[in-house]
C-alpha cells in the first residue's frame, strides 16, 4: 500500500469559517482537497479578500461544483459560469462568487 494516502473531510486538518461560508480541508502532501459551502451573497472579493489581503485569490483550482452556481472573473476581464456536476480549472487570479463548491486544488 505505499504511496496510498487516506483522510476524511469529516475531520479535516483545517476549517476555514468566513462570511457567507466555509470550508473544511485535508492536506496530502502538497495536495490541498476541500469541500467549500458558500451561501448566496458570497463573494471571494468581500468576504475573503480581507482576510487574505491579495488583490484577487492566488490559488490554482481543480475542482467539481456540486450544487448551485458558481461564477468567476479573472483578472483580466473573462468571466462565466459553473453549475452542478461541472468539473473545473480555474488559474490563479481570479474573483468567484456564488453557491456550494467541492474542489480540489
């Protein structure tokens, strides 16, 4: 079994709680795996970007929208749309806002 790695988001290593949300978080190795629940009126811009003080979020995302929608805009004027059971990429340098969210990154 060497190499396997298992943990639950029922005990994450971290619990990030913010405004409109929240997200639980394993870590395996550099590998960052979370299940975010945004409520509507979420914004990254207003309710994250204080906390981390960046102009926009700097992570790469991979992930799967589970309900809702979830919107973006990236720093260079594109935007658009996920919903439900999209699989997404997202680069760094990004705004979202939106519903819940499952992702990996």
């Amino acid at each position: 079994m060497s190499g396997i790695r298992k943990k639950s988001l029922r005990d994450p290593d971290e619990r990030a709680v913010y405004p409109f949300g929240h997200s639980n978080e394993v870590h395996l190795g550099e590998l960052v795996v979370a299940r975010t629940h945004n409520e509507p009126g979420w914004r990254w811009s207003e309710h994250v970007k204080p906390i981390v003080g960046t102009a926009s979020c700097r992570f790469h995302h991979v992930g799967v929208v589970l309900s809702g929608r979830l919107r973006w805009q990236l720093d260079d004027g594109s935007e658009g749309e996920f919903g439900a059971d999209d699989v997404f990429d997202i680069p760094p340098g990004h705004d979202a806002y939106g519903a819940s969210v499952a992702r990996a990154a």
